[in-house]
C-alpha cells in the first residue's frame, strides 16, 4: 500500500509538471491519483487503529521506573544545582543504573 501510495504521488508530481498553464489535460490524472491514496490511507489508518492500537495499554509501573531511571532528567535538575554537580550525579547515576540512588547517597537535592 505504501508503494502504491508513493506511485501515485510520483504520478501526481508529473502530471502537475508536464500540465500547461490553465489548460491542465493531466488534471484527470491527477485527481485520480489524489483521491485514490486519501482512500488508502485512510483504511491502512481504521485497519491499524482496530487490528493494532486498539486495546493497548500502558504497563504504569514500568512506565513509572523507566522515567525514574532516566538519566535525561539530569537536565531539568541543571539549572537548578548546577551544570558540575548535575554532571556528577549523571555519571553516577550511569555506573550504578539509578538516578534517585546517585542522588540520595550524596543528598545533593532534597
């Protein structure tokens, strides 16, 4: 379907390019192309949303140690105990695998 949709796409394209001014022949062409692959896509959209995103739910508490872990939120910590000690943190933070344990075995933040 994804092939079929780029296809007509590239047919789209040429047809515009080969077109004259107002007197457009490939305009037929074109509309064909167009309409076709806003059907398309919008069946691969309900089939995917009834055969795969439909009945999907999170697992909260991975979720929960995932962002806990997450050495990104060294970020947000930056400006507020600073660049060097949010750094150290991080480092820490990678070598023993949790966050919140870097940081409590040093109490840099409450």
């Amino acid at each position: 379907m994804a092939y079929e949709v780029i296809g007509n796409d590239v047919t789209v394209t040429m047809a515009a390019e080969a077109g004259q001014l107002e007197l457009n022949a490939m305009e037929p062409i074109i509309a064909y192309n167009l309409f076709r692959s806003i059907d398309m896509l919008g069946r691969a959209c309900h089939t995917l949303a009834e055969r795969c995103i439909k009945g999907i739910t999170a697992n909260r508490d991975h979720c929960r140690k995932m962002v806990e872990n997450s050495i990104g939120l060294v970020t947000a910590l930056s400006p507020i105990i600073g660049y060097e000690k949010a750094s150290q943190i991080a480092e820490e933070a990678t070598e023993n695998g949790s966050l919140r344990m870097s940081n409590r075995s040093r109490k840099r933040i409450p």
